[in-house]
C-alpha cells in the first residue's frame, strides 16, 4: 500500500486496513431508541461509544470517533487502545426531513490542529452524491478537505456516499456508487471509502465486477464501509473488495450494530462485537498477505 506515510499507521503489520467505525449520531440514537423503546439522551449515545472502544479498540487498526458526541469522552475515559490509531470525523450532518443526513460539510467549528494535536492521525469526510446534486460543490469541498489535510500532515479519508435525488424518481444505487468514484476518486484524497456495490445482496461476481470497476477510478488506496449490507455478508464483502484491490474496511454497523441498546452491553460487546471484528481483521490479513 503506497500513498501517505501515516498509512501505515492506521494498518494492520499485515499492512491492511481494519478500521472501525463509531462516528454514528443521529443514527445511532435511533438505533438504540429503536432497541430501548425509551428517549436516548445525550449521554446515552456518548457512552455507548466509549464503551465500544473500550471494548474493540484492541482489535482495530484505527478508530474513527465523531468530535460531536465520542472524540473528548473516548479521549478522557482512555477508551482507546494505544495499538489502534485514530481518526476524527471533519464533517457536519445536515438533517433532511426523512433523512438524519440529507447532506454533509466540511465542520467549520472544528480546530483541526487541536484534533492533530491530541492525536488525530486521519480526518475523515462524508460527501452525499446525488445525481442531482451540485457536483462542482463536491468537488471543491473534497479538494479543500485534501488541502487542509496536508496542510497538517494528516491522512485524508473521504466517504461519498449514494443517495437518491432530492427531486425524486428513479434512482439506481449502484450506479450512484460508480459515478461517485468516478467524479471524487482521483482528487487526492489518502483513503477512499465506499459503500459496498448491490450492497451485498448481489452474486458474488456481481460484488467483485462491481469492486473491480471501483478499483479502476479510485486514485489511491481504498476501503469499504458495512452501511447497508447484512452483517453476515459483510465479510464476503471485504474479502471480495480486497480480491479487487481494496486494502480492507472502515466499518461500524457490522461490528457493532447488534448489541446497541442492549441491557448488558459491555458483555454483549465482548462475545458478539469482538468476535464479528476479529473476524473481519482476519479477512484484511489474509488478504493482505497473498
């Protein structure tokens, strides 16, 4: 894996990425109200997110924590394992009507240099490709996010995700996949993280073809995140984006998604999470060393 230096950092001594993902907000909160049936303050979700990299962080290459609701608590309660390096979200969730994100930007609250500083070795950046959205607005978001990045010497991780048009009518999701990569993927960015192609819930073939194209336009190394995609195929999933090129996950939901909101989380997190990541981790290894 070539590209930024601190890469090496986030990987495993495979040299493959095993990042997960507990940068969840909106999301999540329903998540666990969904499990709970109660409202979910605040603290409820924070904690959470401590608890979970308490638990898994031991196992990851690298975390990625929101400054929202996880960065200073993970950072106070010494959640993290020193093994595993971390990653700040950079971005803003702008809240739709039906949607807990119907777009995202670049946090211009967020002091980057004090993430640095406190040992943020990536940032990372969500982008929701619309077909209909502004694409000359993507793309200099993107180059911004990349600039500062390096301005700062950290690793650039951008997330385009795809989402129906705002304008409604038919919506083809793999096909926003492939033109994302195609409009953000050779903008400079360290680390491109997509979603799965069909999701997962096509052949085998259909997810390797799919990887492969992505493969094709993406500039530098890239990752795949488990949004999406049935927890129990996520790791055909990796195997198969790593098969194509991909250099391994940057994920939450299938690690973690099960035990939210349980009554005994912290056991649920270490005999359900734990195992689902460790056998993700192993996937990436294998992987990465044929």
């Amino acid at each position: 894996m070539t590209g930024h230096p601190a890469l090496k950092r986030l990987a495993r001594p495979s040299g493959g990425l095993a990042m997960l993902a507990v940068d969840q907000r909106e999301a999540l909160r329903a998540m666990i109200a969904e499990r709970t049936g109660a409202p979910v303050p605040d603290e409820d979700v924070t904690a959470f997110k401590v608890a979970a990299a308490r638990a898994l962080t031991p196992h990851a290459s690298a975390v990625l924590v929101d400054p929202q609701f996880g960065w200073d608590a993970v950072l106070a309660a010494g959640a993290v394992d020193p093994s595993c390096a971390l990653i700040a979200a950079a971005d803003q969730f702008v809240p739709g009507e039906h949607e807990f994100v119907r777009d995202s930007v670049l946090d211009a609250s967020l002091d980057l240099d004090a993430l640095a500083a406190q040992g943020a070795v990536a940032l990372k950046l969500l982008v929701v490709w619309r077909p209909d959205g502004d694409r000359d607005r993507r793309v200099a978001m993107v180059r911004d996010f990349v600039a500062r990045c390096r301005q700062r010497d950290l690793v650039s991780i951008i997330e385009p995700v795809s989402r129906a048009p705002l304008a409604g009518g038919d919506f083809d999701a793999d096909a926003g996949i492939l033109a994302a990569a195609r409009e953000l993927g050779d903008l400079g960015a360290d680390v491109y993280k997509t979603e799965v192609p069909t999701h997962g819930h096509g052949t085998d073939a259909e997810i390797l073809q799919g990887c492969r194209r992505i493969d094709d336009l993406v500039g530098g190394a890239w990752v795949v995140l488990s949004s999406g995609v049935p927890a129990a195929r996520f790791p055909d999933a990796v195997r198969l984006a790593c098969e194509a090129g991909a250099s391994g996950f940057l994920a939450g939901r299938a690690v973690w998604a099960s035990v939210v909101g349980s009554p005994r989380l912290e056991e649920d997190l270490e005999e359900v999470a734990v195992p689902a990541l460790q056998r993700l981790v192993r996937v990436v290894d294998d992987a990465a060393g044929r």
